[in-house]
C-alpha cells in the first residue's frame, strides 16, 4: 500500500480546561477531526485548532456530535431525524466559518462517539446525517466504520465516503467498536498499537476481542488524542508505517488543490 491517512480528534478543551495537546499532534497527522462545540471544544479553541492545521498542511474535518457536552458526546440522544440534521448542519456551518477566517478550507466530516456508533447501525439518524452534509456541501466526504449503514446511504446520495480503522480501540468480531464501558476496549500499549496499525494497513484485518480475524478496508486510521500517551503512541505509529515503507498522507484531498491558501499558509 503506498500510503494511508492518520487523523486524529482535535479542539476538544473547553474555556480553561484542556483535553490533549493539539499542537504536538498536528506534528504527527494528516488530518484533523476538530469538535463543534456540541461534545466539546469553543469557538476560541475551534480558532487555534483549525489555524495551526491549515498552516501545518493537515487536512481538517468536522467532528459533529450529539448535543451532549457533559457526556463528551457518549451518550446516545434521542432526537427527531429532523432536529439531528439541523444540529449537524449548525455544527458543520460553524467550522467552515471558522476555516474561512483561517483561510482553510473544512474537506470532510467524522461523527463523534455515540453518533459515530449509531449511525453505523441506525437508519434513521444516518439518512439525518447525510442530509445535513448534502445541504451544506455535497463536496464534503464522510468517514466512517467499515460496513456502515451511514456510509452506504452517503454513497447513495453521491457523496465520497473514506473508512478508518482504529488504532487503539478493540473490535468486536463484527467489525464494530467495544464500548467503551467494558473492559480491554482502549489498548494504551504503544507496541501494541503500532503492530495492530501495520497489520491492519498492510493486511486488511484486525483480531477481535474474542480472537476472530475481522477483515479492515481502511483509508485512514484513527489515534485517539484524548487517550494516554497519544502522542508518543501517534508518533510511534508514523514512523513504523514510514519505516515500512507505507507514505502517510491525506485521504479527502480530490482535485489536487492546495489545502490551505497563502493567508493560512503565512499566518
């Protein structure tokens, strides 16, 4: 494989409270998954986020969420498809403000936790979600869980969808996540880590909590930034995939263009 895209979750500090460190991360990956405001981050944080990426080259997406800051966005919210679409667009919208005064551009969106795991199974709310990206921007991609229902009915609706694999979340031997509330479902181990990555990039597949082979067609893979070590392990990560010879490089640039213009690039 010549190369694969290695984003990470990114603006998600709030006020005086900080979750990861962005700027040492924006080092390491290609693209940015920046919160909206609605599991986490502010408009302050969403600034410094977006600008540091446009200017570092990485490409920046929206990671929209459920409207559940106390809950990081982990909580399941039982809203009218109707009202999602309107959250979802609202989220989206202001990110690309943001991206505009950076001189950047927002090239695709990543659900958020419990979105992200619902719309891999619930029709509902991923027809919801693809409806607001087709509203905002048709030009948007989606990344999404191998297999998903959200994904299927993007490409129906004519939008470009990328899958991404986890680097340090246990698979169930469906394909999709372990929760987060059982036990093994974060792997912190950084070796650990790296040899899942390789195998998933080069071979396709992953082992499952139960010891099952799950096949993986990834286009980028995920390092969380909010979990231990996320640094160290996202560090670790590239150059094993460079060592071996794999290029790490954006997957939502389609056309060539630049990915920020000089305004960001001089900032």
């Amino acid at each position: 494989m010549a190369g694969i895209d290695l984003n990470s979750d990114m603006g998600e500090s709030f006020g005086r409270w900080t979750l990861g460190d962005d700027t040492a991360l924006l080092d390491v990956v290609s693209s940015a998954n920046v919160a909206c405001g609605f599991h986490a981050g502010d408009p302050a944080g969403m600034f410094r986020t977006v600008g540091y990426a446009a200017s570092h080259g990485v490409t920046i997406g929206a990671h929209v969420a459920y409207r559940d800051l106390a809950g990081f966005g982990r909580r399941y919210v039982d809203e009218t498809p109707a009202d999602l679409t309107a959250d979802v667009i609202y989220q989206i919208g202001a990110l690309e403000g943001i991206a505009a005064a950076s001189g950047a551009r927002v090239r695709y969106v990543k659900p958020h936790g419990a979105l992200y795991n619902r719309i891999a199974v619930d029709e509902r709310h991923a027809k919801a979600v693809v409806e607001a990206i087709t509203e905002v921007d048709p030009s948007l991609a989606l990344l999404t869980l191998p297999g998903s229902v959200v994904g299927r009915l993007a490409e129906d609706a004519g939008l470009r969808v990328f899958r991404e694999a986890f680097a340090d979340r246990a698979y169930m031997p469906d394909g999709h996540l372990v929760s987060r509330r059982e036990p093994g479902a974060v792997i912190t181990d950084t070796t650990q880590v790296t040899s899942r990555v390789l195998r998933m990039v080069e071979d396709g597949t992953v082992t499952a909590i139960d010891g099952t082979v799950v096949k993986l067609d990834a286009d980028s893979v995920c390092v969380h930034g909010d979990s231990p070590g996320a640094v160290t392990m996202a560090t670790a990560v590239r150059k094993a995939l460079e060592d071996a010879g794999i290029g790490v490089r954006p997957f939502a640039i389609e056309d060539g263009s630049p990915q920020v213009s000089t305004k960001a690039m001089k900032s």
